[in-house]
C-alpha cells in the first residue's frame, strides 16, 4: 500500500481511559478499544476529517501530518461488511444462544424471601442477539451496562420488570458493530421505548452516546431514558437521553 505525506489521527494512549465515546463517532469504524484503549485499527481506513475529536473529554485524539498509507474506501466497505451485523454462530450453532421467551415471574414486593427473576428473553448479550428476534416486536427495551445488575440490588424489580434487555460494555467490547446492530434493530422493528441503565463511571457514557447515535441512525422518534446506578448501588435520578 502507498503512503503519502497526509492528515491522520493520533490517539494520545497516556491520556486515553477508553471510555469509547470517539469509536461510535467513526463511520469507518478506523477506531475499536483494545486492551483497554482507542486505537487506531488500520491507517487505510482512517480519512483524517477527525470527526471523533469532539467526543474525546480527554483531548487525547488530536489530527497529525504524517507519512501514512492513503484512505482506501474499499478497505472500509470491506472492513465494515466483515463486522457482521448477525451475530456469529457459536461452534456451529450454539444452543445456549438460542432465541427463546422466557416467563417472567411476579414479583410480590411485600415478600421477604428471594424475589423471583424478571428476565423474560434470551439471548440477552448484544453480540448474540439477532436483529429480528421476535421478542423485540413493541419491546420496551432496556440497554443495560453488563456491571449494573451487579451493582444494583433491585435490578430486577425496579428495572427489568415489563422490559426486555439487552446488555453491552462500552468500554471492552468493540463498539462499532453494536452500533450498527442497534440502528438495525431500531429500524426494522417496532421499539416501543428505550431505557439505558448504565454506571455512574465516566467510561459507561459511552453506551448513552451509541444509543442516541443508533436512534438517530434508525430514523424513528423513539422515547428514551437514562438511568445512572452509583458504584454503592444507588439508582440516581433519571436523566433524558
């Protein structure tokens, strides 16, 4: 591949805390989060406009002149047509990833004992889940952080209950196919609402911001909520999203 004197961006590893906020704002999808960080995937596939820049709080992307290969459109189309928007099959069809109903039981709030679970699909997990999973039809859809279940003891009565979920880690998973899986779902089914549940740490933000990229993306007015859990496991005040 040839390489020229051009713009390019450079990504500040020192100052990056992979947040993930830039890697939605890539159309190419030149950005993913590795190890932890931002990198830079392929220097093909970055065009240098630097429209990440903007949605680094840290200021560690900035646009440099450098000797670089040259943009390649193809690389990108390629590149994006690879990170298939259908999740992977798992050894040939995994069972343990098939699309099911599941009923949810009810929940006596005035019960002492061990509440009962709300959870009323699978697969749950972003990656496996298909874009036309019947259960998603007039979903109330929660997008859960993968660490607020933990975090938040009611998680099941106060945010599950009449939801659907699905979950995602915006900071270690490779952002750029969820956003194009979720502008897909967004689009091709009827989504009823949106409720994001995520961590009050700065790098859970990312998930709102793929979120509000991917309705946008979607082309529909869907009515959406943030919800923010503190690391203590308190459910802060509700945010629009």
């Amino acid at each position: 591949m040839a390489r020229r004197l051009r713009q390019i961006i450079r990504i500040d590893e020192e100052k990056c805390d992979g947040c993930g906020l830039c890697v939605p704002s890539c159309d190419e999808g030149a950005i993913q989060i590795i190890d932890g960080k931002a990198r830079l995937v392929a220097e093909r596939l970055c065009d240098g406009l630097g429209n990440c820049l903007g949605e680094c709080p840290q200021g560690a992307i900035t646009i440099e002149e450098r000797e670089a290969e040259e943009f390649d459109e193809d690389a990108v189309v390629e590149h994006l047509r690879a990170d298939a928007v259908e999740a992977p099959a798992c050894g040939g069809g995994c069972a343990g990833s098939m699309v099911r109903w599941l009923e949810g039981d009810e929940t006596d709030a005035a019960s002492s004992g061990p509440q009962p679970s709300q959870l009323g699909n699978w697969p749950v997990q972003l990656t496996l889940v298909p874009v036309h999973a019947p259960w998603l039809e007039g979903a109330d859809l929660l997008i859960s952080a993968d660490c607020v279940p933990y975090a938040l003891e009611s998680f099941h009565s106060d945010l599950l209950t009449g939801k659907q979920v699905i979950t995602a880690c915006p900071k270690l998973d490779d952002v750029q196919p969820y956003l194009r899986k979720l502008m897909e779902i967004l689009r091709s089914r009827e989504i009823a609402s949106v409720t994001v549940a995520r961590m009050e740490v700065p790098c859970c933000a990312g998930l709102v911001a793929l979120v509000r990229q991917a309705i946008e993306g979607s082309g529909r007015s869907i009515r959406s909520e943030e919800l923010v859990v503190s690391i203590e496991g308190r459910q802060l005040a509700p945010v629009d999203a």
